[in-house]
C-alpha cells in the first residue's frame, strides 16, 4: 500500500472512533518528570512603563497592585523583573539611575524600590530580577560602551543589588546583562566573581536577554562561562528554543515576551504562549513586557501591559484579560513546582501543560486559541488551526487516585464579544482515572487538586476621564515619596525634586534636571532634554513655567506645546519649542533639535536668574511672553496640531524648573 491509501484507510478508522472517545492524553509523574517550574512574571521598565502607578490615590493604588501581587487574588504573579534605571530612554521614557555620577549613591530614586517592597508585602516569596537597559555616562567613560571598563560596570551593578538589600530589605534573586544589546564573557565571569566575593553568592546570572544565539553557543564552548551563567533567558522566543539552547542543559526562560495590545487577542497571545512556551521550548518561566500599561498611551507600545493603570488623575484602572490568563496558572503552581513530562499539543489545536508539587498535587492547563485570535505583537505566527474537540485525559501514577478536580474556565468568545474570564465551573468527577472535557476553541482551563483560588474584584473605579485642562505643580513637596513629580515623564535627561535650602526667593523647592553627560544609551536619547506631561489631544493652550538655567553661555532651557513624540523616537519630536539661552538669545523651533527655527532674536536671559516663560497657541497661532512681556508672535501652520506639552534644556546640563501650569481648552 503507498502512502496515501494507508493514511486515508487510518482516516475512515479514525471517524468511526473518534465522535465518541475523542482523543486521548496521558498525565503520568512515574515515566520521570519534566523541568522544574520558576513562574510567570511581569517587568516594570524598560522603560518608565510604571511610571503613572506611582501617582494613583488610594485605595486606588493598593487595589492595582493587588490585582497584579496579591496571591490568589489577580494575576498573582511569581515574578517581578525591573529596570536598572540608567539615565536614559528606555522605551517609553529613562528611568533615573542610584549614581548619576561617579561620586553620588542615592537608593530612593525613581519607582521601581517602591514597586518591589509593595510586591514584596504581598507575596514574600516573589521572585526579583534587575537588568539595566543603560548606564550613566560616566560608567562608559564617555564611549557609548559599558563593557571597555568592565570592573567599573560590574561594581555599578553590584552596588545596585547591595543597595536593594541595605535600604529597602530587598533580595534580588536574578541579575542580567545589558538588555537586547552585546554581551561579554569577560564581563559575566567578572559579574560572577564579584557577586561571590560580596556575599551574594545565592543572586543567579540571567544571560543574555537578547536572542538564544550568541550566547549559547558561548556558553556550550566555555566551561566558565558555563559556570557563571544560571539561566539562558531569550526574548520574543515564539515558544521556541534553539537546539543548542537545550544542549547547554540551562534553564530556559522566555525573560522577555507578550508586549501585545492588551484587549483580549493580547489575552490570546498571552494564554497560548504561557503554555506553549514550555510545551514546545521547554522555557520554564515567562515575563510579560509589560506589567502594567501605566504611561502615556500615545507613546510608544502603549497598552502592552498585563492590565492599564494610565489615569492617575481620574483614578481609572482597567483589569484585562490577560490578568485572568495569568491566573490560570499562577493560582495554582508556586516556582518550584514541576512540569509533567506527558505535555503537549491537542490533537486539533491547542495545547496542555501539567504540573505538580510532587506531593500529591496536579494542575492541569489547557489552551484552546486559535491563530487569529493569539497573535503577538512578534515574532510571526505561522498558520494552525485549532478546531472543537473532545480530550481525554487518563491520570496515572500518583495522580491515579484524584477522584475529583475543580475546574477554572476561560472563553474568549470573539463572536459575541462576550467573553467570561476565570469562572470557577462545578468540580470535574474522575471515573476509573481518567475525565473527558468537550473543549470549545479559544477557551483556557485550568483543573487542579487545588481547592484555593479566587477571582479577586474592587468595586467598579472612577470613570475614565481626560487629563486636567487646568494643571500646575509648584514642586513644594517637603518630603516627597517619590524623586520625581507626578505626570511628568521624562523621555531624555532625568526631572527630580530639588530643594535649595540657601536661596532667599520663592523658588526653594523646584523640579531639576539632573543628567549632565550623554548616557550609555540603549536608544537614541535626543541630545536635549526633555519631560512630557498632559493630553496629547491638546491643541489650544498657554504653558507657563519659572526657569532657571545653571550654565553660563552655553545653556538652555525650553518650555513647549503640542510635543508628538517620546520614547524612542524623542529624537525627531516636532511641536512648539520656546528656548530662552544663557546667551542673552531666544528661539522658537518646530523641532525638539532645534533645525527649524520659526523665530529668533534677543531676550537678555543669562544664567542663576530665574525667569518665567509663557507660550501660548490658538489654531495656527503662537505666542510667546518672558517675565509677562510679549516677546514673540507667529503663525505655526506646520507643526503638529496637537500634542503633549514639555519642558527640557538644550543640552545634558543642570537647570531648574518652577510653577508648571498649563491651561489648556
Ligand atoms: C511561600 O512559599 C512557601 C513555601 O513554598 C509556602 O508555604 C507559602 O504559602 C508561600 N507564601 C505565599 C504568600 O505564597
Ligand atoms: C548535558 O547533559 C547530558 C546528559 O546528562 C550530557 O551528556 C551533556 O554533556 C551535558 N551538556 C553539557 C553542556 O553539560
Ligand atoms: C496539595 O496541596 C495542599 C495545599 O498546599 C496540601 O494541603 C496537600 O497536602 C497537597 N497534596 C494533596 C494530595 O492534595
Ligand atoms: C484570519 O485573519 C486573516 C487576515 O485577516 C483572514 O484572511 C482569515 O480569514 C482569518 N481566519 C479566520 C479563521 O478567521
Ligand atoms: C464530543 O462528544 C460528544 C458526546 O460524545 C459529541 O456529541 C460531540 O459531537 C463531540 N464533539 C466533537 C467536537 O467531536
Ligand atoms: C477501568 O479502566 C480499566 C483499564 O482501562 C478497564 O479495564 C476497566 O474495565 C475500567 N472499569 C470501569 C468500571 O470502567
Ligand atoms: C540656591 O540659592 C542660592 C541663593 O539664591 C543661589 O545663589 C544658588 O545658585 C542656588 N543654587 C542652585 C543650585 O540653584
Ligand atoms: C512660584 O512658586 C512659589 C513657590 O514655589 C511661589 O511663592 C510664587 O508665588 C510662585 N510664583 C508665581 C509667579 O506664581
Ligand atoms: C483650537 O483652535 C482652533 C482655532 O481657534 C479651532 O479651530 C480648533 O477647533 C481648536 N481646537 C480645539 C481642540 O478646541
């Protein structure tokens, strides 16, 4: 018989049983057990993504962080990865680094302190991991290079770790590399070696978060570099790994993945990978980018987030899908668990993992997406199809004896947009070892020995609701909790609280830049500074704000209105840009770089004075007053029609800011 007559014989066979029986799955702990489990998790950074959490009111706040930390409540997520800020433009804004300078050592800045101990709180056994995306200047020694000083590079990042321990209580358990960008086996064996000799033997090496290649074939030819390195961690992996990957014999992670649109084909994405990632490249931990959608939707990636928390100032969160995704497993596994070796694909689509404690304990999660409704945003998702099918399941070894599992239930419903998310169904009775469920597609279960769980809710939050058209910040904080003012996101340079305890005037406490040297950039940081703040819907608007530039001759300072981008792209931001110099001159640019210069001339600004700039706009005209007096008019047709507004300096230099107001229409 050829081929064809035989598969088409199997096919008729395979018609008459299959209706009743559907297929058959083992789920067996005696045939040996697969790898061991080390959680899913979310990662604040990379960059500033967290940025707008910090600024909720309670109980607002609280019921977000329960909704991603709080076990058996949410997502209950395993682990949290954050950023090791480093200056600079990371994604969606820079996140402030614990030494600026050489000389300097501050522990308290930025958020991600504060986002580890509130995860800390409610799940002690959480796992931490920091990765810098970028370095301060000064480590590189001016080269836009972290690796040709590698002891200077390894002792910043040490500090890092000591510095989480001595002020916050903090153990990290993982660091990594450089995030997506060059490693070096020097630097890592020396990463190793410091760590061990600071007492910090039990913190593992994540290498390299970029592709599985080049470090595995790295680590597969040095024994000490072998030795140093804990955990291969790829980004963006599409559930699978690389051969040599798993000839290494590490443990696999997918450190970096997900950074879909969160509505619920993100959802989709998210439930497919979760499993998929270990069914088909045996990754035993998956990190969303991001945890939470909190900055400015308009930048870059907005909403790839596990849920959005991105209106500090309405108090409006929104709980997505993928939050119940994840908590199909997180609820019912704990890091240490272990994988079956009986996982798999479903005969018509979709795939099954199993898990257990090895104490009796087994939790079973079952994927139903299908291709359109699980597309991330990459790699490429080839074609599959998944179709309705039933699946038994037979339970062996240990599990033998399970008479009855509880049952968690997911089901997109794409054609009724109406879809129910971690519904607890009546418990699944096991006759003689084994259960038959009639799956849909699109639909995640999980079924587990588990009798905890729970779907966590808060009473409905505010409404969503727009940006403040009226907003001003004086900085007057006397003892903020936080280094930086709310709703300001700084996208190049870092904008911190500043307090001059000398100065006789009003202007004690104002907002500083700090940044004084190009950073090691893991983008391109435009060569000014700048913070974002508001709606980026606004058009007609006055901005006003004190200034004070601390660089004589060549300084700069600017205020602005309809800015169109961040993150990445701050480079080539358009908008209106208002620019007072130290060198007794003003402009007027259309541009974050300055190029094109709509208007120019004499303003008789120099340095250590504080002025007040005012810029006004109303359709296609602008205007532009210092100290109250007009100094500038003009017609802006070509700038962008609308965007958010900001302020910065001209270069990395030192400068303050005081009495931000915007009154927008
Ligand atoms: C922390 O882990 C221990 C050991 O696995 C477990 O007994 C405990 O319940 C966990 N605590 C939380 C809050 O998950
Ligand atoms: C991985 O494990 C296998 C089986 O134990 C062993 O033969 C192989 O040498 C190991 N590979 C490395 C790189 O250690
Ligand atoms: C399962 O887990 C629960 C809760 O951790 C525990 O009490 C129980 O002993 C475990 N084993 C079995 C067989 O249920
Ligand atoms: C999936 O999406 C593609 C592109 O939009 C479309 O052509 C195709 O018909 C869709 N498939 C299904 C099963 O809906
Ligand atoms: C599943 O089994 C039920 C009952 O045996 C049957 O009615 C149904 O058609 C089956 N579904 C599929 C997709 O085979
Ligand atoms: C239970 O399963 C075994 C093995 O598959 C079979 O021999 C036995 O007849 C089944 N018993 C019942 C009551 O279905
Ligand atoms: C602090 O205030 C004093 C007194 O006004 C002034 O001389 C000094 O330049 C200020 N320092 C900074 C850094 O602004
Ligand atoms: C600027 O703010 C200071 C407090 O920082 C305040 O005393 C002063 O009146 C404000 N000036 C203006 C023009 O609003
Ligand atoms: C801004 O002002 C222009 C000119 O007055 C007007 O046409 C436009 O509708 C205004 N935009 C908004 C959002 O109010």
């Amino acid at each position: 018989m050829n081929g064809r007559i035989v598969s088409a014989f199997v096919a008729i066979i395979h018609l008459y049983i299959c209706p009743c029986f559907g297929e058959n799955y083992i789920l067996d702990d005696k045939v040996g057990l697969g790898r061991k489990f080390d959680g899913i998790g979310g990662l604040s950074g990379g960059g500033a993504t967290s940025r707008l959490l910090v600024n909720y009111a309670e109980p607002y706040r609280s019921q977000i962080l329960d909704y991603l930390f709080k076990p058996n409540f949410g997502a209950s997520l395993q682990i949290l990865k954050v950023e090791i800020g480093g200056d600079a433009q990371t994604t969606d804004g820079t996140e402030p680094s614990h030494m600026h300078y050489e000389n300097d050592e501050n522990y308290f800045r930025g958020y991600e302190w504060w986002l580890m101990k509130e995860a800390k709180k409610r799940n002690p056994n959480i796992t931490l991991i920091g990765l810098p995306w970028a370095f301060p200047g000064w480590v590189g020694h001016g080269k836009n290079w972290p690796y040709d000083f590698p002891d200077i590079t390894v002792s910043y990042v040490v500090s890092w770790i000591i510095g989480a321990k001595q002020y916050h209580d903090l153990d990290i358990d993982y660091v990594g590399i450089w995030n997506e960008r060059n490693f070096d086996s020097k630097y890592i064996k020396l990463l190793r070696y410091t760590l061990d000799k600071s007492g910090l033997e039990n913190v593992k090496i994540i290498a390299s978060d970029n592709m599985w290649e080049p470090i595995t074939f790295y680590v597969l030819l040095d024994q000490e570099l072998r030795d140093a390195v804990d955990v291969i961690g790829a980004h963006y992996p599409g559930t699978t790994a690389v051969e040599e990957a798993l000839k290494t014999n590490k443990t696999l992670w997918s450190s970096e993945d997900y950074s879909t649109f969160n509505d619920d084909v993100g959802g989709g994405c998210w439930a497919r990978i979760l499993n998929q990632n270990y069914v088909n490249g045996k990754m035993t931990a998956t990190i969303s980018w991001n945890l939470v959608a909190s900055y400015y939707q308009d930048l870059p990636f907005g909403r790839d987030g596990l849920m959005t928390a991105q209106e500090p100032w309405s108090g409006n969160y929104v709980v997505e899908s993928p939050i119940w995704i994840t908590a199909h497993t997180t609820q019912f596994t704990e890091p240490g668990w272990t994988y079956l070796q009986t996982v798999g694909h479903l005969k018509h689509g979709g795939s099954y993992v199993a898990l257990t404690d090895q104490k009796g304990n087994l939790t079973i999660v079952i994927e139903t997406m299908t291709h359109n409704h699980s597309i991330c945003i990459r790699p490429p998702l080839p074609a599959f199809t998944v179709a309705a099918q039933n699946a038994t399941f037979s339970l062996k070894g240990s599990f033998g004896s399970v008479t009855q599992l509880q049952v968690w239930h997911s089901k997109f419903n794409f054609k009724t947009k109406k879809p129910s998310f971690f519904q607890k169904l009546d418990p699944i009775k096991i006759s003689n070892g084994s259960f038959t469920l009639s799956l849909d597609v699109d639909e995640v279960y999980t079924l587990t020995t588990l009798t905890t769980g729970q779907k966590g809710s808060y009473p409905e939050p505010p409404a969503s609701a727009p940006f403040p058209k009226k907003y001003k910040d004086d900085f007057n904080v006397k003892n903020p909790s936080f280094t930086e003012a709310p709703n300001f996101a700084d996208q190049t340079g870092v904008f911190e609280y500043y307090i001059n305890l000398t100065d006789l005037g009003p202007h004690v406490f104002t907002l500083r830049q700090v940044v004084t040297q190009r950073p090691v950039t893991w983008v391109a940081d435009a060569d000014q500074t700048i913070s974002v703040i508001g709606d980026y819907k606004w058009q007609n608007l006055t901005v006003m704000c004190d200034v004070l530039m601390e660089t004589e001759r060549t300084g700069g300072v600017f205020i602005a209105a309809r800015v169109d981008k961040g993150g990445g792209l701050v480079r080539n931001a358009k908008g209106i840009f208002f620019w007072v110099f130290a060198d007794g001159s003003y402009k007027v640019t259309g541009d974050l770089s300055g190029q094109t210069v709509l208007a120019k001339g004499s303003s008789g600004t120099k340095a250590h004075v504080w002025y007040t700039l005012s810029l006004s706009i109303q359709g296609d005209h602008a205007s532009g007053e210092l100290n109250g007096f007009p100094l500038w008019k003009l017609s802006v047709d070509l700038v962008p029609k609308n965007g958010w507004t900001a302020i910065g300096t001209r270069s990395f230099e030192l400068a303050q800011f005081d009495n931000f107001s915007v009154q927008a229409e």
